[in-house]
C-alpha cells in the first residue's frame, strides 16, 4: 500500500502537468464572417472571440494584404478586402493572429474559410484608378488625389508625377487594400494647359493610372496703359499682371494679327513698351493683351487716338481778342454826314460819342453861320445865302460830363458838361444891304 501511495504521488505531478498543458493548447479562438464567398474586391467584416489577452490584431487574406483589426478583448473586429487578384474557388483563408501577449506568451489566432466567386489572376489595368478632386482649376487649387486597385504593387508606394514633366511626389504609401491619398496644390509657376498626373508603383512602372489635370487661366488678368491717350506712332508703356504665358501678343480693336509682342515675366506680369498704330484714327480704340500660347487668357484697356499734332492740351481754349465795332460820330456838313471813326470799349465811351455829336454840331453851325454872314456880306448877297445856307438843331436826350483825365494822383484841370435843349426851330438870317 506504501508502496503503491509512493508511486502514485511521484507519478502525479507528472499525470497533472500534460492535462494543464493540453487544457492551454485546446483552447480554441473562433472567428466568424460577414460572407464566405465573393468576388475579388468585396469587403468581409470579420469578427473574433476567444482572445483573451492581445496587444494588436491583424487580418490577411491567404496569409497576405495585412490589415489592422480593432481589439477588445476578448474580441477583435475589422474588416478586409478580397484581393484583386485572387483567383475564383474555395480555397482561401481569412485569419486573425495576436502579437503574443508579453506576460503569458501565449499566442492567439483563428482562422475561417472563403469562396471566391469570379476573377482572379493579373489586375486588370482599368480597375486601378487615380481620381483628382476638382480636376481643374487656376493656380493656387488645392487637389486631392486618390488612387485605387494597387493591390500588386509589392513595394507598398506608388510615385505621382506628371507625365512628360517632374515628379509631384516619390513613395506614397499604399494600404494593403491598394489604395492611396495625397494632396497636392497647383504651383504659382503652372501655366495655364491640360496635364496628365501618373501613379505608378515604385519600382513597377507598369503598374500605374493616370488622370488629367486642367489648369485654368487666373481669374482676373489686368491690362493697364501709360498714357492712355496719345497720337498715332505715340509709344505706350503696357502693363499687365496675371498672365501666366511666355509671350504676349497686343490686338488693336481685337483685330489680327497682332501689332506688338512682348515677353511675360516668370511672376505671372509683364512691363512692355508698345506703339500705336500708324494707321490708328482718332478716337475711341481698345487695346487687348493676349496670351500667345492660350488665346482665352487675354485683358483689355481703353485708348484715345488724338488728333494729329501730337497730345491733346487739355481743355485750353486760345480765344480770339475782341475788337470793338467802329462807332460812327458824324459831323453834318451842309446836309452830308461824314463818319468820324470811334474805337469800340466801354460804353460810357460811346455813350458820350452820341451826346457830344449833336451838341458840338449846333456850335459849329453857328460859327459857320457867323462866318458866311461876315464873308457873304463882303461876297455873296442875301439871295445866295438863302440858298446855300440853312441851319437845324438836334435835340438830345441824356446829359453827359466830359472830365479831362489827370495825371495819376492830380485832381482833374477841367470839366465840360452839355445840355440839351428844346428844337429852337429853323433860324434864316437875312442880310441888308449898305
């Protein structure tokens, strides 16, 4: 009995410790699937139990296209994508492993079976795709790339570049379900043309997509001209900002061919001196700067064409100096008025030239009278001065004061004032005879 109790307690611990072991080994983790069969491209929600102590989960797909799952244990959960290249039948596996756990070093996995449907073999070249979002726009457009279908490209990075031009950027990452992002803003030196961006596989060349980029025109290119005025064969200084061209040609009227052609500046502006055409006309005219490469790229400024002489001066009447009318006095002769001649001015001038007249007249006329009287009487007879002589005084209307000017600073020497009187009527004189 002794004996058979000693036996027994040196083979126990021996009989317990496989049964330990063998109880760890059989634990099994189960994982279950959304789907079991599909075709390539078809997303598989996995879920796991039985996990109980886990740090990180990953699932793959025949043991490849490693794809992070979400742990929380004794669970994990994620989601993989059937690759583009599996071939159609049964024989393909999901799994789900843990990184063993670092205290227990137990490792845990589970794996389940899966059925694709169609397809399989080499990636089609349509099915990888890159998508620009927008697909056009001017300088400074923010475009997000996106590409899909990269599952072959064994180097995990596609490089994005444009063709027939320099690289955008070199390995970009590849997630296991062959898709990328990046994001990429259209440089200030782009000019405005159609560009094809390529995503190739590093180092695979052949396995890439392509996508057309349109760069557009700025929204507001600006044409200025100094002066904007001048006459025909007149030089211009042209200036214009945000045109995004080697070369631009100047239109007179939006008329062809061009009749100036400057170069544009590295930063989208341009300085140029231009000539107006010889045969411009006078007037209204519109200047148009236009980019030589892209016509739809263009700006317009007015411009006057002056008359010929050279540059209008502005508003600067030259007025022609008035000379006043001759008044005409008149001294009354024997019946005929002789015009005397009076300078046009002021009208007082005038005004006294028309008193004085009438006034001064009937004077004369009887120092006239006095004098025939006097040398008639020695001469003619009273029969001939009847009939040559005859005197009549004009009334008048207005009195005037007629001031000899004086010296600057002098008091006036003399005043002589007229006025009218009534018609006295017609006077004869007769002579007699001694």
């Amino acid at each position: 009995m002794a004996v058979l109790l000693s036996a027994a307690i040196s083979v126990g611990p021996l009989a317990f410790t496989p049964l330990a072991a063998v109880g760890t080994q059989l634990k099994v983790e189960e994982l279950s699937l959304s789907t079991h069969e599909g075709d390539p491209g078809t997303s598989v929600s996995v879920t796991g139990t039985g996990f109980e102590a886990c740090g990180r989960a990953t699932l793959t797909f025949d043991g490849q296209h490693a794809t992070p799952a979400t742990v929380n244990v004794p669970q994990i959960s994620g989601t993989i994508v059937v690759p583009q290249d599996a071939t159609a039948g049964p024989d393909h596996t999901i799994e789900a492993a843990c990184d063993p756990d670092v205290d227990s070093g137990n490792a845990y996995h589970a794996e389940a079976p899966f059925t694709v449907t169609s397809g399989g073999g080499t990636t089609p070249a349509e099915t990888r795709t890159l998508t620009l979002d927008p697909d056009h726009g001017p300088v400074g457009t923010r475009i997000d790339v996106q590409g899909k279908g990269f599952t072959q490209c064994s180097a995990k990075s596609v490089d994005l570049y444009v063709v027939g031009g320099t690289t955008i950027k070199s390995e970009i990452a590849v997630a296991d379900n062959g898709d990328f992002s990046y994001t990429e803003v259209v440089p200030s030196e782009a000019i405005p043309n159609t560009y094809t961006f390529q995503a190739a596989c590093t180092g695979e060349p052949d396995i890439y997509a392509d996508a057309d980029l349109v760069v557009e025109s700025p929204a507001n290119p600006v044409l200025t001209l100094d002066p904007a005025r001048g006459a025909k064969n007149a030089t211009v200084q042209a200036d214009g900002a945000g045109f995004s061209c080697p070369d631009v040609d100047f239109q007179w009227d939006g008329g062809e061919p061009p009749f100036a052609t400057a170069p544009a500046a590295d930063s989208d502006t341009f300085t140029a001196e231009i000539t107006v055409p010889a045969d411009a006309q006078p007037g209204a005219h519109t200047v148009r700067a236009v980019c030589t490469a892209y016509p739809e790229q263009y700006a317009e400024a007015p411009f006057t064409v002056t008359d010929e002489g050279g540059t209008e001066t502005g508003g600067t009447e030259t007025g022609g100096t008035e000379t006043g009318g001759t008044d005409t006095g008149g001294t009354e002769t024997g019946g005929t008025e002789t015009g005397g001649t009076g300078t046009g001015g002021t009208d007082n001038t005038s005004a006294v030239a028309w008193v004085v007249g009438p006034a001064s007249l009937g004077g004369a006329l009887i120092l006239a009278i006095a004098a025939a009287v006097y040398f008639g009487r020695l001469h003619r007879g009273p029969r001939w001065v009847r009939g040559h002589v005859r005197a009549t005084l004009r009334p008048a209307t207005a009195t005037a004061d007629l001031t000899e000017q004086s010296p600057s600073g002098e008091p006036p020497t003399r005043t002589i004032r007229l006025d009218p009187h009534a018609d006295p009527g017609s006077s004869t004189i007769d002579e007699v005879d001694r």
